[in-house]
C-alpha cells in the first residue's frame, strides 16, 4: 500500500477496523440471560480477519 493515503480511504479503514471487534461483555447478559457462559465475539456483526478476508477499500 502506499506510503500516503487519501483521508476518505482512511476513514473507511478505520471503519472496517472498528467493525472486526468483539462486542462489549456486558450484551452477553442481556441477550442470552445472566448464567449463560458465551463468548461475545459470538454475536458480532462483522468477523474479518485481516489475512482471511480483503476488503474493497
């Protein structure tokens, strides 16, 4: 990629990067009730990886 970067291509990239995160610990209470153990990267939207999957930017 090269070394500058438009700052629209940026602004998408960092949404993208933003987007691949788990979700916050505190909804898998709320969504599947106080005693169930579940991983919060479970109800993510968007799971990318960076190696996996390119995205059109």
């Amino acid at each position: 990629m090269s070394r500058y970067k438009p700052r629209a291509k940026k602004k998408r990239l960092i949404k993208k990067n933003t987007q691949t995160k788990w979700a916050p610990f505190w909804t898998v209470p709320k969504i599947y009730g106080k005693n169930r153990r579940v991983h919060p990267g479970r109800h993510t939207v968007v799971k990318r990886h960076w190696r996996r999957t390119k995205i059109q930017a």
